[in-house]
C-alpha cells in the first residue's frame, strides 16, 4: 500500500497529549519509522503485545528519543508480586502508562501501581499512571454491573486511570472521577469498526470525556496516513 506524505501543520500541544498512536508492527525499525512519521500530530507511543514481544522493553528508549510518551499495553495480570516487580521494570525504563486487567484485583492492581512508581521514582523519572483495563472494546457481552464493580476496585487500589469504551465514559466518570479516562476502539466516520464491537469517533469520544484516545488502524492503515492523523487531530481540537 502506497502512503502520501503531504507536509501538514503540527496541531497544538494539548491536543497531541489526548492521543496516543498504536505502533502495532513486529519490527522496531519501522515501529520508529512509523512513530517518527506521525510525530506532528501525536504525543503518545503506544507498544502493545505484537511489538513487546518482537522487541521486548528496549522499544522504549528510541520512543522515548523521539519525544513520546510511552504506553506500553500488556495488560498485566498475574499474582500480585509478579506485577508489581513487571510493573516496577516498566517504570524504570520510562514507561509513561502501563495497563493492568482490573479483573485481577484490588491487590494485583495495587501492587503494579506501586512498583511502576517505585521504579520510575528510583530512576528519577516522572510519576507514570497505572491504567486499569475494564471492558475490553470487542467485548460487547459483558454483564452490566461488571463495569461498575471494575472502576471501584480500580479507583480502591490507586490506579490513576482506567481504560474503557468510549460508551463507558459517563458510568467512569461516576465511579472514578478523578482518574484518567483511555479510550480505545477510535475510529473517524465511514470505517469499518473491525473487530472493535464498542467504536467510537474521536470527537464522540473527547466529547464524551476521553483524557487520551487510542488511534490505530484508522490512520496506520489509511491510504493517507497524514491527512488521516490530521483529521483525527481536527476533531478533537474541534472538543476543546
């Protein structure tokens, strides 16, 4: 597939911050690629499974490098030692976000919250926020009392944020106001949703209260990827 890469202004700061860019890739070379090229319109890395487990954590220093927040989305769940020492890994490497399955627990959670602090304390970095997964997006089943029970512990453990669909915002903004709100599963008008059962529109979802939105396919696949990033930049821009 061909991509155009038309020069298009940077968008404000404030904005960059509220969307974080998923480098789903195997390779770090074209992960910085990738990363270095939709740098004007994004402030956040995001390093999920596909790309941890081709490169492992030494994916982000270069992001890093290039300026990036670093989310890396592992969805942490394990006994809460093995968490919290993970966790605590992460945040010595300088990871700015890391995502724990709330389905593990207050203890769990409380654990990784903990070390990812104490990691990043201990290499002087800034304090990075544990983010609680809720409700995966392309699960469309769940029980309606899951979501509530899930905030609460997160919000009971110290997490600083929660991750769910753009249609949970108003119930994350009642059981945990104060956290930070993630929303994955953005999609801009006319894409096809995938295998994101719960999609949203980035200005749905900034509207609707989304701190940072998770941005994939709709502008890593867009035939223009640039003028997709700056589409999805516009909206949210347009929230503000």
């Amino acid at each position: 597939m061909t991509h155009t890469t038309t020069p298009t202004p940077e968008v404000a700061a404030a904005v960059r911050r509220r969307l974080a860019l998923v480098l789903d890739v195997d390779d770090v070379v074209e992960a910085v690629r990738l990363a270095r090229e939709m740098r004007p319109w994004f402030g956040v890395a995001k390093v999920g499974l596909e790309l941890y487990s081709a490169v492992g954590p030494d994916v982000i220093a270069p992001l890093r490098e290039l300026g990036y927040d670093v989310f890396v989305d592992l969805k942490l769940h394990d006994i809460p030692t093995t968490v919290g020492r993970a966790a605590r890994v992460l945040g010595a490497l300088g990871a700015s976000y890391v995502t724990m399955h709330a389905l593990g627990g207050r203890e769990m959670l409380r654990a990784g919250d903990h070390g990812l602090r104490e990691g990043a304390a201990a290499a002087g970095l800034s304090e990075p926020t544990s983010l609680a997964v809720t409700i995966l997006t392309s699960d469309s089943g769940a029980p309606s009392h899951i979501l509530g029970q899930r905030l609460t512990t997160a919000m009971e453990a110290g997490c600083g944020g929660v991750v769910c669909a753009a249609s949970d915002l108003e119930e994350a903004r009642t059981f945990a106001p104060t956290m930070v709100r993630v929303v994955p599963g953005i999609r801009l008008p006319g894409d096809a949703p995938d295998d994101q059962a719960r999609a949203a529109t980035p200005a749905d979802a900034a509207s609707a209260g989304a701190d940072l939105l998770v941005i994939g396919r709709t502008v890593t696949r867009a035939v223009d990827r640039c003028a997709a990033a700056a589409a999805v930049a516009a909206q949210v821009a347009s929230t503000t």
